[in-house]
C-alpha cells in the first residue's frame, strides 16, 4: 500500500514522547527548547541563519489528518497510546506557542540560540524533527554560500547545483544561497517562488544535437539575442569552440562558459581571442566542480574570469555537510525552572536565553550569550518574536531584506573571520554573560544534588 | 513577492533549450538520452540503484500550470522565445516518451545506463534536472545503506538521520535505507507513505522533563508495554540509566540505547548488569555518529551490541555525497544516429545501450555493456520497460519488493565487492562488448572526420 504524501515529517519518537505527555497529563506544562549549535561544523569561522520561514509556514500549517489517525494507530509502537482522547487532541491540534529566533541572514555562531519555542510540552516536542532538518539544511548551505561569494569578491556567482541534491533540497538551497549573496540561480522553481534571478542558456546535449558546434550557436543565436546569450564552448576542443563562437556572433556576445580543463589557462586564452575579434565586454563564466578555495586561487592568480557557477560543492556542502544542531529544552515555565543535560561533552546552558552583539564603529565586536532581558553596552539583541499564540506576529520580510540584512552583517564581520583559509587566528569571540555564569552554577549544583538525593 | 510551491523543478536552460528546439522546428525529434554515473563515487566499490518511482510520478505529473506560463513569460533569458505557439505548446505538454531503467535495488556500476529516456528532443531534454536530482540523492542513499547493512552482519539497523537532512530528503533517505536492507526508521512520513516499520520511543528530553531519570522511566513504562520499550539511559550516567532502566522494569524490558561514550565498553557494562538481573532477552541499541565502519569495529571488538541506529553518516551521505550520475544524448532516432561526447574525461559510449549480467551459480561474475538486443551466454539484460508513450506499461513493483530485489542482487556480489574498506581488491569486471567497441569507434572516426570537414 502506498499512501500520498503529506507533511508528517517527524521521529516516532517525539509521537511516541507527546502521546506519553499527554497520558501523564504534563502534555500542556509550558517549556521553552532552543535550537543550536554545539560547535562550528569543520572549515567554518562562522554560520548565516536560514531556514525559519520553512519552519514558520510547516508550525502554521501542522494538522493531523483522518488518514494520519487511522496510520498512526496502526503503528505498534504507539498503538498502546492512542486513545480516544488522544485522537481527538491530534485532530484538533494546531501549534499555538511562541518562537522567537535570530533574523535569517543573521551571521550566527556555536552554542548561540538561533530558535526558541516556547509552548506546550506536547508541541514543543513534536516539532523539534522538522525545525533541526529545516535549519540544518538552509543554514548549512547559506554558510557555504557565504564563503563562495566572499572567494568571488564581487564577481557574479550562479548557483547551479540543483541536479546534485534532492528536488526540493536543491529549491532550498537556490534560496539560501540567493540570501548569502548569490548572483542568481538555475532553479525554475526557487525563482518561479521567491522571484530569484534565473540564469541559464544552453548545455553539452545542445551542442551535440547539432550537426557541428557553428551550426549549434548559431541556432541558439536565431532564437535568444546574442548580447544576452552565453554559449558553451567546451563540447569539443574549448578555444575552438570559443573561435566557434565569434564567428557566430561577430557583433557581440553576451558570454562564453568554460567547463572542463585548466580554467585558468582557457580564460586566458579565451580572453586573448576575444578582444583580439573586439569583444571585450563578452563575459568569460567559468564553471565545473568549483568552490570558495578553487575560485580564491583563481583569482589570485589573475584568471579572467568574470562570473563563476557553482553547484556539486555548494548543493552537497560537500566539505562539511553535517551542520549538527541540536533543539533541548532549557527552561520548565510551569515549574520556573532552568533545565540542563550533563552528558559528557554535550552539556547544555539551562534557561531562556538571549544573543547580545557588541557592535562598535559598524563592525561586530563579540557576542554575549546572556539570558532574555539583560543590557549589555553597545549591543543589540539578536533574538526576535515571530510567532506568539501559533500566529505569526511580525511580518515574514522578503527575500530580498533578508539578502540585504545577511551583506550588512557579512560586512560587518572581522575580516580574519571572513576568511575562508584554515590557517589558524582567534575566532569570533563569543562569551557567556556573568548572569548566565552564575545560573549555570547553580543549576548545575542543585541538579547533581537532587539526582543524589532522588536516585 | 511569493508564489505557492509547485514542481518546475528544472534548469533554466532546459527550459531555453527546449524551447529553442521548438523555434528551430526540431523539438519533436525523436532521441535517446542515458543516466549513468561516470566513475564510481569516492569509498564505494557498487551502487544499488534508486530513485526510479520519484521520477516515473514526476514524469506522470509534469505539467505547466497557467501560473507557470505567466511566470515563464517574466524570465528575462527566456522571455525571446515564450511566443503564443510555444505557451501553447506548453499549455498541452504531457510527458509521451519512453522510459527504460534498471529496476530499484537492483546493484550497477559505473558506465552502466540506470535509466535510459527515448522521445522528444524536447521532453527528453526537460526532464533532465529532475531525473540527476532524484536519481543522485536516493542512489547515494541506498548505495551508503547497504554498506551499513553489510557491516551489521544480520543485525538490525535502524535509519534515524530526518533531523539531519531536508524534510523530503529525509523521507527519501529513509525509503532508500528499508529498501537496501534496514529494518525500520523513525521517519513517520515514510511510515505513512510506505508502510515501512517505524522504531523510536523516548529521547533525552523526555528524561529532562522529569525530576529523576527512573521517574522518567516508570512514566514512560505507565504508557508503552516494557516488553517494547527501548529506554535511553545515557542522559546523564549511563551505567546509572542501566541500573535506573532495570529498576523501572524489573520482570522484562525491550531494549537500552547507548548514544554517547565509549559504546564498546559502555555495551558490555550494559549487558553485564543486565544479565546480573536476569534481563536477558533486553537488547542493547548503539547510536550517535556510527557509520559502517565504526559498526564493524564494534562487532569485530566483540561489543554486545544487538541493533544498530544511524542518522547522520546516512543522512548526509558524509563519506561520498555526491554520486555524479550524468545524462547524456545517446542516439537521434530521426537520422538513426548515434552521438557521443569527446570532451576530455568526461566522453560517451554512442548508442542505445543494455547492460548484461553474467550469473553463474548465482553469483554475479561480471557485466557487460553492448547495445540493446545482443545476446550473452548466462546473462540477464538489467534494464526493463517503465513506460512507453508516456504511460506506465509495467506495474511499480512495491517497497517490500524493491527491498527483496535488492537483497539477492547483493547476495549475489562477490565478497571482495561488499567489502567495506579501502584495502585494493580487483574492482567488479564491467567491460563493454564487441559490439559496442566497433560502434565506438566507428562513430569517433566519422565524428572527428565531420567536425574537421565542417568547421
């Protein structure tokens, strides 16, 4: 049997984990869990936040259909659970809690918050899968992103990936690599969504469906003007085909991609037979298995290359595709107590907590992890509420503000930050505020006594 | 502004091309397109195919909505070519072609077509994006879950990565890993969807949300039969959580998960005190970051471990993420000839293509790639029929069919070729048939003879 998709998306286990919440009767005690990460994932200095309308719309959208009570009261492992009354609960269960978060586009670092909800036991856990894949995934990518565009400096990149991940995972990531500062991408449906600039003219097999290479450009350039037209011209022999490519287009040419071979030597070359046929302002796009390291020594070393496509290494985040954060709950409201977890090497910061940057002179100083409501000089609060009572209470801003808001705060940081290298120098300095010092102390203190006392 | 999502999950310059075809009058050619995967991906010695009902249902529903038309007609490098016959033509457009591929589970290599397209230029080139996309993720899933099931050595494995990857890739992923062998995941979507098992009970925070981790426990076991419980016992002393778990289930408990420390000795600290209890028939689960070979080195140290869980390593495909698979023109039926690429490194086998397996005595001993309709002693064609004129004409077989496919092809491999280190074994021979070789280089000679008299 195979049932339609929906959007179930979650581990048995937080099903398993509600309904047992709900039995104990302690399902609509009010928590708070937050969303973060242990430690920078390998060869990053820094994180770009992404991923929070996904999760704004999947919180506004949650319902438990007919058809999932009649599965899940299939499933053996929850069967024992699902009671009437539990039935009726899923039925009319909606996501009513607040979430407050950082911004996306906000520049973010290890142990920070990125997300918090506050609400009912029951929906806080019930969605802690769905908001750790969603921030997982953008904000991976939108780091990567980052890094590519630093590495680009200032030149145009495309992101063409989306053949190398999985179909909505490649939508995704054409947004967050547009919110990092990518120049456009070839993903019909992220521009189809969000407006995103769409790049993209022709391929090998368009080439190869023609007679000779001559043959194919000038088809292409019989439909599409040639100032806006960029051709391929490694089918073959590269400097043939960009020789190909002039005679097709003596007047002018929008660009020509080169996508196999020594990029740096082919952009030369095909430069030197450019300007030599007048055509100084075709652009040379270069593309084929790159990233950040291998667009930096290019253009260190002087290869004219005037736009970069990037796909495999930014849709696989290939160099470090596990960003690994974690969602734990740090405070008991009902109880007014700060929760922590001791376990060797994954200990928690208990309480609710709140992201203070010190900016001075528009450059970020150090961030303060402290708890919600305290004042730090010279500092702003990264934190915002999204969502109070299940509805939204800020506007979700565009695409476009979010992109502003991710280069103001990549401007902003430290340049040794900004590198992209692995040659040591200090990290970002984040601290934890004398506040959550001393609250951490102490619930660490009485945790091990009541553990003690109890077990 | 924002549009709802839909599925035009293309390249834009698939999409440019296409429609450059129809302006040029020869979008209804007739071609042949293959996928295939250039070189086996980094750390793998075969692949286990999947991802071919994601495409078919693609291919069933494919179509462009009014909507996509008026957004098509926005795209600036599209914009030339979206003339009233072409929105037209969109406006009516239904996959028609053909559709041959190996059946999921089914083990391949590199060189190998994984699914071959036949019809229009310009459907054939259309759907390009979405076949890589679907085909590269789930293959590399099921490619990466076979190992782990191999390295488990008939005990069971549980995929538990959702968090770690987008929603549908999650969903995607686990499917790939019941399909190559696991034996449940905690993805309830894929639960729903497929009927795969589901496994999960309680995670650390079901723990914190008690006072003490036996009140956690005996909460957990006033709800669920303990006999089916698996308690999570390393929320803060491991060992401790054993005994903790034997207190609150004194006559019999399904199972304790160990996901932190040093599991192999943390295993036997486990089974030691559960025995002394009399709890021998409690199963010790082992999670937190395993992969194959942490999972071989934990049954070849001898840790009493009796189910395994893995998430990220699966998840991310963190050893070898990218798979690679390419597609490539392979045959105009319209002027009956075969194509191929000469691009350095990246060139094609010309022609319609059907791989041969060689079984003897049940085992795999080598493949052949020739054309489609020759005849091998002892050997099977790999590919089959899905659809022809854009209709399913074989039905899709199920989940549990996939899953049973897929263990004997893997039974049938060589040992040397389900080994899981990097230790040189000679590779699984895959070589190309007499037929194939003249065909090649026939179609070289006239190639490079063409390309020279019409440049």
């Amino acid at each position: 049997m195979k049932r339609a998709p929906t959007d179930l998306l979650t581990d048995l286990y937080q099903l398993t984990m509600a309904a047992g919440y709900f039995h104990r009767g302690v399902h609509e005690k009010r928590v708070s869990f937050e969303l973060f990460v242990r430690r920078l994932p390998p060869y990053r200095r820094y994180m770009v936040f992404a991923g929070l309308e996904t999760v704004l719309e999947h919180l506004r959208a949650l319902r438990f259909t007919e058809a999932h009570l009649d599965y899940l009261r299939s499933v053996p492992a929850l069967r024992p659970a699902m009671s009437f009354e539990l039935c009726e609960y899923l039925r009319d269960f909606r996501f009513s809690g607040e979430v407050w978060a950082m911004p996306e586009g906000t520049v973010a670092f290890a142990q920070e918050p990125l997300i918090r909800i506050t609400g009912t036991l029951f929906e806080a856990q019930l969605v802690e899968t769905y908001l750790l894949s969603a921030i997982n995934t953008e904000t991976a990518a939108a780091s990567k992103a980052a890094r590519v565009v630093g590495a680009a400096q200032g030149r145009q990149v495309m992101e063409f990936g989306s053949r190398r991940t999985s179909p909505e995972e490649a939508v995704m990531t054409a947004r967050a690599a547009y919110l990092a500062g990518f120049t456009a991408t070839s993903n019909v449906e992220a521009g189809y969504r969000w407006d995103i600039p769409l790049a993209g003219t022709a391929a090998h097999s368009w080439t190869m469906a023609h007679a000779t290479e001559r043959e194919a450009f000038e088809a292409y350039l019989a439909v599409y003007p040639k100032e806006r037209t960029t051709l391929l011209v490694d089918t073959y022999d590269t400097l043939d085909g960009v020789r190909n490519a002039i005679r097709a287009a003596p007047g002018g040419l929008g660009g020509v991609r080169l996508d196999s071979g020594d990029l740096d030597a082919l952009a030369r070359g095909s430069r030197a037979l450019l300007d030599e046929a007048g055509l100084k302002d075709t652009r040379i796009v270069a593309t084929g298995d790159l990233n950040e390291h291998k667009i930096a020594a290019l253009l260190g070393a002087g290869a004219p290359v005037d736009v970069f496509g990037v796909g495999t290494e930014l849709a696989r985040c290939v160099d470090s595709p596990n960003l690994g954060a974690v969602y734990k709950m740090v405070h008991d409201h009902d109880a007014d107590r700060p929760v922590l977890k001791l376990s060797e090497g994954k200990a928690t910061l208990p309480g609710v907590h709140q992201v203070y940057r010190v900016i001075r002179d528009d450059r970020a100083r150090r961030d303060i992890i402290g708890t919600q409501g305290e004042f730090h000089v010279d500092a702003e609060p990264l934190l915002v509420p999204w969502m109070k009572d299940g509805a939204l209470c800020r506007p979700l801003p565009s695409l476009a503000a979010i992109r502003k808001t991710c280069r103001h705060q990549l401007a902003a940081l430290p340049e040794d930050v900004r590198r992209i290298d692995d040659t040591a120098t200090a990290p970002y300095p984040v601290a934890t505020s004398d506040v959550l010092n001393d609250l951490l102390v102490e619930v660490q203190r009485r945790s091990r006594e009541e553990q003690g006392e109890l077990q």
